[in-house]
C-alpha cells in the first residue's frame, strides 16, 4: 500500500525534483496513512517507517536515472 502510493505520486514528479522535494513527498503520503490509522495494526515501529521512506527515495532516484543513447543500427538490406 505504500510502495504503490508512493511509487505513483513519485513517477508524476517533473524530471527535475530534488530529493528533498522527494522526500517530503512520501513523507506526506505516510504520515496521511498514519494519521488515517492504516498502519495501525502493522508491526512497523517508527524507525523501521523512516527506514521505508528512505528506501522509496532511493529506489525513485535509481528509477529516474538518465539513459546513454544506444545507437539505433542502420536497416540491412536482404537480397533473395
């Protein structure tokens, strides 16, 4: 439930965000399931949910990483 909240709030940041501004994305996101009591019944403590939080920014920086552009090969032609 909140890979999938996070995730999807993450992927719609422009290109540019900061991690910083990430990080107070899913902070948000968490701290509103907490507040709703959606983790109540979890047996995550506080530390191992910041630890979870940081581990989202993580793997969105990763996610976003620049890509080398591969060169596209030229058609061959194929004489019967």
């Amino acid at each position: 439930m909140l890979a999938d909240g996070c995730e999807a709030a993450l992927r719609s940041l422009p290109p540019d965000t900061s991690d910083r501004e990430a990080q107070t994305t899913v902070k948000r996101i968490v701290e509103a399931r907490l507040a709703d009591g959606q983790l109540r019944q979890s047996s995550l403590s506080r530390a191992e949910v910041d630890l979870v939080m940081h581990a989202f920014v993580r793997v969105w920086r990763r996610m976003r990483h620049r890509r080398i552009p591969y060169p596209i090969p030229a058609k061959r032609s194929f004489s019967a």
